[in-house]
C-alpha cells in the first residue's frame, strides 16, 4: 500500500486488539489494501488515576520515596516550617535523580553464549 497523504488512518483498541480503520466516504471502513511495507502507531498511555486514598499507584520503589518525600515538604510548607520543607524538597530531588539514573539510556545488545562451542 502506497503511502497517500490524503488518506486519512486511525485506529482503536479494544481489549488487547489494536484495529486500523480508514476514513472513506464519510465513514471509517477497514482498509482495502494490503499493508505491505509495515505499520507505524503513535500512541501514549492514559495514566491511572485514584479514586480515593487507598488506591495502589504504580510506581517504582525510587518514586514512591520521591512522593512520600515530596508530600513531607508540601506538608512542612503549609505549617509555616521552612527549614524541614528545604530538606525534604531536597530529598525529594534526590530520589528523582536516582530514578532518572537508573534508567537505561541506550540499545542493549543481547548475544547468545553457547556452551557447545569449540574452543
């Protein structure tokens, strides 16, 4: 299928299928052509939102220090405390940093080790 500019594609999910759909004569269809060179989708994640205190967020060890963190030097600022709310906006900066340090920030490359090989 030729790349057109002038044809329109979306898609949706529904459970753990993503359909592609074509803008055609004022409706969305499914494609007619054959997809042949491949498929890109630009897409982004919609967060999960809590309903009340006791909802779980999903979030990793480092940031859930960096909330509790952030949330002591909110706390400390609305009660007049300006030395405690420094020291825990500090450490709440830390916590951040360590979490963007630990992600991995370059393509891993995987080699297979044979334990059958000749020496």
């Amino acid at each position: 299928m030729a790349y057109k500019p002038e044809t329109k594609y979306a898609y949706y999910i529904r459970g753990r299928n993503i359909a592609v759909v074509e803008w055609k004569e004022g409706e969305w269809v499914s494609p007619t052509e054959s997809i042949t060179e491949g498929l890109m989708l630009e897409f982004s994640t919609i967060p999960f939102i809590p309903t009340d205190e006791s909802s779980d967020l999903d979030v990793s060890e480092t940031l859930a220090q960096a909330l509790i963190a952030y949330l002591k030097s909110k706390r400390f600022e609305q009660v007049g405390e300006m030395e405690a709310m420094m020291f825990y906006h500090k450490e709440f900066l830390k916590w951040v940093d360590i979490d963007s340090n630990n992600k991995i920030k370059a393509v891993r490359k995987v080699t297979p080790t044979f334990s059958s090989a000749i020496k």
